[in-house]
C-alpha cells in the first residue's frame, strides 16, 4: 500500500511538472514564466543611487576569468525588498563616511550553471593564483565553493564591500572577494558575534603566517554590522556576502539576465 501511494504521488508530480513547463513554453501565451518574471526586481542604482558598481562577472577579473553567462551588462538587480533594505544600509553607512560597493546581486541560474561548467573543467586553472592558490580545482564541489544552486539566483542576496569617501578607496578587508579559503571566513582571526580580534589565523592552510590585522578585522565587522542591522544574515565562509533575512522568493531560481531594467 505505501509503495502504492508513493507512485501515486510521484505520477501527481510529474504530470504537475510537466503542466508548468507547458504554460511557459506555449509561444501563443501571453503568461510568462515564474523564473522569466523580473517584475518585482530593482535596478539596484535605482533603488540605492550612492552605490558603486563593480560587477566583477561582466567582465574577466572573477575565478573563471571571463563573462559570465547572462551578464548581459554591467549593472545589479535585486528584488525590491532586498534593494529597500539595502538602501537603508547605505545610508547608515554613508553617515560613517562610506559607499557601498557591488560586485555582484541577482545571478541568473545560467550564470551558475557556466561555474559548474568551469568547475568541472580541471584543466582550466589561469585564475588559481589570483583566487585559490591554496586548492586543487577538484574539490571546488566537495568544499562547497561551487553549488548548483545559488541563493544569488532567488534574487535576495548581495556580494559587497566599502568604498571609503575620504581615502576614495576600498576600505582594507583583508583579502580580495571571492578568494577561495578560510581567510574570506568572517570569523577568521576573530569572532564576528562580539566583534573581538584574536589573531588566530590557524585556519589558513599553507602560511602559518597568513594573516588579517586587528584594523582589517574591524573594517569587515563595519560592514556586516550594518547588513544585519538592517535585515540581511550573513554567510559563514565569505565576508563579502549576505542574504534579506525575510527574502521574498526563497524557492524560486531566476533565469533572465541580468541587464538594466525598463
């Protein structure tokens, strides 16, 4: 009888999933389909006008070392909750003297799917001493740095840094974004739950001597004080990321590109 019911339901789910890709193939419907659907998305300069833009997978100085697939120009979108709450930071961190600055927001899921392309070809490595010199390219997976899915794709999250207005530079993090390893860890050297420097830098696996200063630990603590001040959570392997606590697509994976909204 159970095995029963499991066929049942398992016929009830495909025949459902199979009626979903219909309604957003049918070329004559004037329905478009959920993951095409950017209505409730943002241009993110709209919505926060004092942000910088370096959208790193535009262009060719990211992990791949090329375009990314679906970055059609070099602009960020997030959906219009996410983008709201982001405002707020900005202007929390524009009070101390500081911009935000974007290196990436909404990621299309053919965007992901070119990093698990890249990831599965070992011999593609021109980018390893810029952003995993530490790693051999076949455990990106085993290690978690490449997904086949991303919560960039459901449109809530956002990879960033400050810009200091009266150096007019990147405050110092310590370390380049998307570097692969512990170092990009908000709590290397230091505990992002109290904001204490340790130093304790044993987690870097190929210089004991690898290190953050007590100054680079703080400014990485500046920025995520204030995203999670204003409803985002943070990541536990990369100080540059954060996810709208309340996101308001969190099963949904995006597909359209990314390219200024009309």
């Amino acid at each position: 009888m159970k095995k029963t019911r499991q066929r049942i339901f398992a016929a009830i789910l495909a025949i459902c999933g199979a009626s979903a890709i219909a309604s957003c193939s049918k070329s004559n419907s004037p329905k478009v389909c959920p993951t095409e659907d950017n209505s409730q998305f943002v241009t993110l300069t709209d919505a926060v006008p004092d942000a910088i833009l370096e959208i790193r997978y535009y262009g060719t100085y990211n992990f791949v070392g090329a375009r990314i697939d679906g970055y059609e120009e070099p602009t960020a979108l997030l959906t219009k909750q996410a983008a709201k709450a982001l405002k707020e930071v900005s202007d929390d961190v524009m009070a101390q003297g500081y911009r935000l600055k974007i290196y990436d927001a909404y990621r299309p899921q053919k965007g992901v799917d070119h990093f698990v392309r890249w990831a599965q070809d070992l011999a593609d490595t021109k980018m390893k001493p810029y952003f995993y010199p530490d790693l051999d390219k076949s455990v990106l997976f085993e290690q978690e740095y490449i997904y086949e899915r991303s919560g960039h794709t459901r449109g809530s999250t956002v990879d960033l840094t400050l810009f200091d207005m009266t150096t007019e530079k990147e405050l110092d993090m310590g370390g380049t974004f998307d570097w692969f390893g512990p170092e990009s860890h908000p709590d290397f050297c230091g505990n992002p739950e109290t904001g204490e420097y340790t130093g304790d830098n044993s987690a870097s696996p190929s210089d004991p001597k690898r290190s953050i200063t007590e100054q680079q630990f703080k400014n990485r603590m500046t920025l995520r004080r204030a995203m999670l001040a204003h409803g985002f959570k943070a990541l536990s392997t990369e100080w540059w990321h954060f996810t709208l606590e309340n996101e308001p697509f969190p099963d949904t994976y995006f597909t359209f590109p990314v390219k200024r909204l009309k």
